[in-house]
C-alpha cells in the first residue's frame, strides 16, 4: 500500500504530494517549493469531504481552516501536534538537571559521553518502552541512569493527529560531562 507519493528535484520534495490514509483513502495533497511547504494543502475525509484547508509560504502556514463533514467551519486544529513535556522545553531541560543522578564509579573512571534514550509518549501521556537507541550507549552505568530518569519523568502533553491523540515515539540526548 502506499501511504505518500510525489517527486523530489535534487534531493527535496517538489510539486504536488499526495498522503493517503493506511486503508487508501486520500489524507491530503500538500504542494512544496525546494523542500518547504509552499501553496495549498488540502485535507480530505475518509469518505471524501474537505476537512481542512491551509495555506503556507515558506514552510510557514499563513492561513488555516477546518471542516465538518457537511462543510460547515468549524473550530481550527492543528494537523500535527508533537508530545510536549509539561512546562516546554526549558521545564524539560530543568528536570534532568535537577534528576540526573552521575553514578560514582563513572566519576571515579571518568566515563562521559551522549546517551540517546528512546520512549513512547502513550496516548494518555504515560511513557513507556525506554530502551537506548541501538549503538548509542556510552557505559552501562550511563545508559542504566538515563534510562532511570526518562522513566521517571512526569506525565507528558500527549501528541495528537487530526486532533486525535496518538502514541509517538521520542528520542531523548543526555549529556554526562564531568566538569573539572
């Protein structure tokens, strides 16, 4: 089944793409200009109808419209929205700074190094499926404390498509510098 088709010029998206949902049904056409969003896009109903209508220049979108099946305006909503962590990035930052706990023995060995740590943000914003990105672990003491923290974290704002909430796959950097 294919799930998106258009044309790419030297490496960028170019002209007229078309989404389709998973059961065939076209999801929305959207128009690029060297890679960014440029023009019209348009959203369709399973069974046909246009359900939302956006404008964009330059990657930005500049005009937004919503639909009910009948084609009566409705409320607008974004069409993709990513998890966030309650508070935004700064409150993000701040958690691992305040809960990432250096493990002694990496101190004493001087192990540093970037962890990428990998989670789910499910539906209702619980995390789960923490794992460390396939060959980007630095030490098991490391790996083992990000893994700790991600886990731990507070409950995120939960993505959403077509206003749905949706479970999203994250990925997360955890830098372990000692400073001397």
């Amino acid at each position: 089944m294919i799930s998106s088709e258009g044309d790419y010029l030297e490496d960028e998206q170019s002209g007229l793409w078309k989404k389709y949902y998973s059961s065939g049904e076209l999801w929305y056409t959207q128009t690029y200009v060297e890679g960014a969003r440029n023009g019209l896009l348009k959203g369709y109903y399973k069974t046909g109808e246009v359900k939302r209508i956006e404008e964009y220049e330059n990657d930005k979108r500049i005009i937004g419209e919503c639909y009910t099946r009948s084609g009566i305006d409705t409320v607008y909503y974004e069409m993709y929205v990513i998890a966030s962590f309650p508070g935004g990035e700064k409150a993000r930052v701040k958690y691992f700074q305040d809960h990432v706990l250096y493990p002694k023995k990496a101190r004493r060995e001087k192990i540093e190094g970037m962890v990428y740590v990998s989670f789910y943000v499910n539906i209702d914003g619980s995390i789960n499926n923490v794992e460390i990105l396939k060959g980007k672990g630095v030490d098991p003491l490391l790996d083992k404390e990000a893994i700790r923290c991600v886990e731990n974290m507070p409950t995120w704002i939960p993505g959403s498509i077509e206003g749905s909430p949706v479970k999203i796959k994250m990925i997360t950097i955890l830098k372990f510098s000692l400073l001397e």
